[in-house]
C-alpha cells in the first residue's frame, strides 16, 4: 500500500492490515463493514475481504490493495474497540450488507446482529433513510423479515413458505407459557388460535447449538401442555419445500379440530 510499509517479513496479519488501512486513511478515517461488524460481536458475518474505511467526502484516497474507501456526505458515531476506531454496529452492518449480493449472508449478518442485542431494528432501519443509498434492496427485504421475528436464515425460508400459502401468518419466535405462568419455550412459529407451534431445528442456522440439544426435552415440555409441535429441518425447507407445506397445512388442520373437540360438553361430538 503507498505510504505504508511493513518493517517485518511475511504476510500481514489481519490487525496489521487494519493499521495500514486506517494510517493511510488519515486520523478522521473509521473502519466500518464486515471487519467492524466483527469486532463488535457479530458472528454470522462472510469471511475477511477488503478492510472498509469510511472517509470525508473532500478526501482524494483512493482504495488500493486491501483497501476499500468510500467517501460519504453521510455523518458516522465512532466507537473504540480495542484501539480501533469503529463505525456503530448498525452502520457497520447496512454497510456490509449494502455491497454483498447474497440474501441469506445478508440475513444471517442482520438477525445475528439484532439477536445479540448488538444493535436493533430501528438502528438498522434509520441507516437506510438516506434516498441515495445504493445497494439498499436486500437489507430492506431483510429488515421487513426481521421486524416481524424472523431471527435465522431458515426462519427466513420458512415465512417466504407461509407468506405463498393459505396457512395464516404465525408469530415468530414466540415465548411459551403454561397455565401457571411458567415459560415452557421460545418456538420458531406459533399458531395460538390452534395450539400449533413449528420449530426448524439445526444447529448450524440457529444462534446457540445448545438449543438443539434441548430440543427433545422442549419437545416433551410442549407436549404436556398442549402443544401440537411440527419439527423441520432447514435442508427439507429448501430440497422439498411443497412437502413441508402439506405436513404443516395437516398439522394446522388436525390442531383446528382438536381444538373444536377440546370446547365441546364431555361426551358431545
């Protein structure tokens, strides 16, 4: 990179490269992007690619080797990291998403972000108000999906299944609680007026892999309370997607009747 020079053998380490990224930058220069996404704590993130500096609009620099600069109007928040200038999470979220054409890395970054409590819905959405900002189409796409629950890439997949079908809109990612009061689960999607709870079970697209390990206790827990459960891995969601509608369209329907018998006198039919 011009003007900047590494005084010890071999490849630069990835910090080294944010260094020199932000010493030619010059001192009003942040990083933002995947690479401060991450150093915030978002973990469903693509993996390294150019660092992104964010710089005035009056500044000449040019990106160059590792280096991706975008000179904007748009005014940033900085945070320090670990002796790294940041911009705030959420704009380092639109800023990656607004330049990754991939709608399921697009949704695993955002609802990682969100899940975590790194940032919320409103930041994210306040970061797209700006009329000129291009790239905007997938992370809107993916906020309208987020704003409603959806928090993984294959809760995603399952409410575009709901949105083509005639089932009704469920909840997403609803709490579960029993007569008592006592919380039972955190389902994928719940039908209250049937008792229908659907669960997409995986351990790579949901957050905590120990939520997987629970599932057969939940399971149980549910069971007991009432709950008619439809289990679905994401794999089936997209390889037979046709399939799962008829398993949750016979689901809904044998919870509705269960529901009917449950409300009449005893021994009424």
């Amino acid at each position: 990179m011009t003007g900047v020079y590494l005084l010890t053998g071999g490849v630069p380490s990835r910090r080294q490269m944010v260094v020199a990224a932000l010493l030619r930058a010059g001192p009003k220069a942040v990083i933002t992007g995947v690479e401060a996404a991450r150093r915030h704590g978002v973990h469903r993130l693509p993996v390294d690619g150019p660092v992104h500096v964010l710089v005035p609009p009056d500044s000449r620099l040019a990106s160059q080797s590792f280096m991706l600069v975008e000179r904007t109007k748009r005014p940033w928040l900085t945070t320090t990291v670990d002796g790294v200038p940041l911009a705030s999470p959420a704009r380092a979220l639109i800023d990656a998403a607004r330049r990754d054409g991939r709608l399921d890395i697009v949704r695993a970054m955002l609802a990682d972000g969100v899940q975590r409590g790194i940032c919320t819905v409103g930041d994210l959405t306040r970061e797209l108000v700006h009329p000129r900002l291009r790239g905007t189409a997938l992370p809107r796409i993916v906020l309208t999906e987020v704003g409603d629950g959806v928090r993984s890439t294959a809760e995603a997949w399952a409410r575009r299944l709901i949105l083509r079908s005639k089932l009704p809109a469920p909840a997403w990612n609803a709490e579960l609680r029993d007569k008592h009061g006592h919380r039972l689960a955190v389902v994928d999607a719940w039908w209250a007026d049937v008792g229908l709870a659907w669960e997409i079970d995986s351990t790579e697209f949901h957050l905590a892999p120990a939520d997987h390990e629970r599932t057969t206790r939940r399971h149980s827990a549910l069971t007991a309370a009432g709950v008619l459960v439809v289990h679905t891995v994401p794999s089936r969601l997209r390889r037979d997607p046709a399939g799962v509608l008829r398993d949750l369209c016979g689901a809904y329907a044998s919870a509705a009747a269960r529901a009917v018998a449950a409300n009449l006198p005893a021994g009424g039919r």
